[in-house]
C-alpha cells in the first residue's frame, strides 16, 4: 500500500476573500524560515517574534518553501500552491482559524509537511477543501494534525469540518485528530496509517465511495472513531502481522457494505486457531457488510475468512480467521508468451504439490474454457485443434480437503486462421484480426 505514499498532490487552501484582512505573499522561489524576510514588501531583518504575518493576515504561497521551525504560527487563512511546500518542524505550531475559505478554479499543487510540529486547522467556515496532501511524522520524530480544533483540546469540538476533496493524508508517526461531530471525504481520498493514533470525535462518511484507507502494520496508537464509519463502496486495506492489527474501533454502526475490504498477511499467520480483530462496534450498533468483497494478499498460502462475531464483552467484531494451507500450482510448460500457428495442438504442463493432504486434481483452463485435467502425476493435457487468437491459460489443482490452489495465468500467442475464417496476426503485443474478404 504501499502504493499511498507516492500522494497526490496538495495544496491548503484558502481562495482568499475580500474581508479576509491583510494579506502576505511569499515571494516565488524563496525558500527560508517563516521568521525570515522573504516576504513581498517585508524587508526587516530578521522579523521580530512572533515573526509576520501574525493572525490578522491572509497568507498565500506560490512555488516557494517555507519553513515554520523558529517560532509559533497563528493565522486567519493559508493557500500553499503552484509546487510549494509548507513545513512544520522543530515542535512548532501552526494555527489556521478559517482555513477554507476557497475558489475552486485556484486548484492548484502543494504540500504540507509535519515532520516533528503541530498544525491545527479549525476551518470554521466548514467549506470544501480540495487537493490537500499531508505527510506527518517521520521514521525518527512525530508530527500531530487536529482538523476542527487545538491538538491535545478536550471541548468544545465543532460540530462538521467540512469536506476533504482531493485529500491525501499519510500518517507516519504521531497523529491526526478530527475534532468535529462530522467529516465528509469525496473524489479519491486516500488515507494512509501506519499505526499511529487516528481519532474522530464524530462520523466519518465517505459519500461517493471512492476513498482509501489503508493501515499498514501494528502500531502503538489506537484508531477510535467515534460515531458512524461510513465507508460504503470504498476501500479499506488492512496489513495483519503476527501480532493482529491495529483495531479499528467504531462508536456507532460501521458500514461496509459494497466496501473492498484487502487484508494483506504475512506467512507468520500460522495459527489455525487464532482470529485476528479488524473492526469493533458496541454490540447495541450494527457491522453491516452487505456487498463486501474480501480478499488476503499475500497470504502464505493460507485460506482465510471473514466473519462477524457478536456480543463479545459487549462488543461485535468483523474478524479474519486463517485455514488451512492451499494446494500450490504452477503451470511448467509451455513458457509465458509463447508463439504458435493456427491449426494447432498445445501440451500443457503442471506441477503441483498439497501443504495439507494430497492433491487429487489439476484442471487446466484456457481463458473460462476448461482444456483437461488429470487427477495423478505428471500433471498434463493436450489441447487439440487451437484455433488463431490471444489465451490466457491457468492451472487450479484441488486437494483432499477440497481446498484449491490457482496457478498464476500465461500468456500464448497462436497467429494464422480463427475458426470462422478469419486471420490473426500478434506484433508487438498487439492482436490483429481482419476478414480476408474486405481486401477484395
């Protein structure tokens, strides 16, 4: 997931209005601490604590770095744009009290980093907010982002955020906090956590379906959200180590219906009798998973399930529970992309061994149509009369425990004659077929 951490690319925000207050732009290319004098029209050297602009102003970055490390920041609205890059370090602060009040049409890159800082954005307008990418934490130092309040607040919580369009966060080490009753994600969000503490005091809601969560691995933080996990249609990753996962525990209904729900597990699983937590609601609220695909990468060969538990301690629980070892299979001959001519015949061969049991068959498919089996070793048929055309062929061996194990697919490439006559020619990986008759 690997995939999450190349993030689309940001920017904060604010189309900045009329009665916004002063404004201050950092100069295009400049790099340098925010204490520094790289602001248009700021020439004293250095600015004085707590540096400029302070919290009457509008602040707008365009294609320049800008480093918040000397010095508390407190704002009305930020824009960071055209390539910027906005960082927070050396346990500082930055405090944005409107934080979107934006124009759609000013889309445009930047990126928010928060190796070892705090950045508290309240955004009281409770507008949309488009493109943002946050990465917090490092390896070594751990960086906060509190959405609707101060970082360590305990009241007095907004009660909607708004909406995250757009949005990347990637949640290395420290924490994010959505300190409102409600936040909406929209237009392929992707958050990534690597098991650092996540907390929504409210709903989260994903309403067209298309966000990403991934939490990757067990950390020491806790993931509690608080009222309602809407997460219909999207997709929820999950990386299980031997030690379970970092427990998504929900205050309200958690809905996972039509969610793709991808566990990825490493061969350390090995305990038949174990279950490992993903999800867990108070046993008054409801786990629904109408609709769920669930699926284990990497799984070590195992089968695996996923099941709702109810009324454990008070609780229900969506859990994962590792089987039994598949049967493994690989198709030996011919070679992935091999070429042949029309009208042919094509021996295809397997090999195959059980991890529990033995096996008992190995059936062969070109594309959905199946071509043999053989129920002993070796394990190979002959597929007769091959027609011109592109086949993808694959293995599945069954074993005595009814388990199956699919072969990864090759490729075969048979130029010359289809079965109605027509001709295929395969170049450069391309599948060209005409009627010889139009040449006429």
């Amino acid at each position: 997931m690997k995939r999450y951490l190349s993030l689309i690319g940001v920017f904060l925000f604010a189309g900045l209005s009329a009665n916004a207050g002063s404004f201050a732009q950092w100069q295009i290319g400049a790099s340098g601490d925010w204490h520094g004098t790289n602001w248009i029209g700021e020439n004293r050297s250095p600015l004085s604590a707590p540096g400029y602009p302070t919290n009457s102003f509008s602040v707008e970055v365009f294609g320049g770095i800008v480093t918040i490390s000397s010095q508390n920041v407190d704002i009305a609205y930020l824009q960071v744009s055209q390539e910027s890059v906005l960082i927070v370090t050396n346990g500082q602060t930055i405090t944005v009290r409107n934080a979107t009040d934006f124009q759609p049409a000013q889309q445009t890159t930047g990126y928010i980093q928060i190796p070892n800082g705090i950045a508290n954005l309240f955004n009281t307008k409770t507008s949309f907010i488009y493109c943002l990418v946050f990465n917090i934490g490092s390896n070594a130092t751990s960086g906060y982002l509190d959405l609707g309040s101060t970082w360590g607040a305990t009241n007095g919580f907004a009660s909607n955020f708004g909406t995250l369009c757009q949005t990347a966060i990637n949640l290395q080490k420290g924490g994010l906090r959505v300190d409102a009753d409600s936040i909406s994600m929209l237009n392929t969000c992707i958050v990534c956590n690597a098991g650092q503490e996540m907390t929504f005091r409210g709903d989260w809601q994903n309403p067209d379906g298309t966000t990403v969560f991934t939490v990757n691995g067990k950390g020491t933080g806790s993931i509690d959200i608080a009222g309602d996990f809407s997460f219909g249609g999207c997709e929820l990753f999950e990386t299980v180590d031997a030690n379970g996962v970092n427990l998504i525990q929900i205050g309200g209904d958690a809905t996972l219906s039509n969610v793709t729900l991808t566990v990825g597990c490493t061969a350390a699983m090995t305990n038949t009798a174990a279950s490992y937590d993903l999800v867990r609601v108070p046993a008054a609220k409801t786990i629904y998973t109408n609709g769920m695909t669930f699926c284990v990468s990497s799984n070590g060969g195992f089968t695996y399930t996923a099941a709702i538990e109810t009324n454990r301690s008070g609780c229900d629980y969506l859990v994962i529970t590792p089987g039994q070892f598949l049967p493994s299979v690989t198709i030996t001959n011919p070679a992935d992309e091999s070429f042949y001519t029309a009208v042919t015949n094509i021996t295809v061969q397997a090999s195959a061994s059980a991890r529990s049991g033995s096996i008992t068959k190995v059936e062969f498919y070109a594309d959905t149509t199946k071509i043999g089996e053989k129920t002993n070793a070796p394990y190979s048929v002959t597929w007769t009369n091959v027609y011109a055309g592109y086949y993808e062929v694959k293995a599945v061996a069954t074993d005595s425990n009814s388990h199956q194990g699919v072969s990864p697919s090759i490729g075969l490439n048979v130029q010359g004659t289809k079965a109605d006559g027509r001709k295929v020619f395969i170049t450069g990986g391309a599948v060209i077929t005409y009627d010889p008759g139009c040449a006429q």
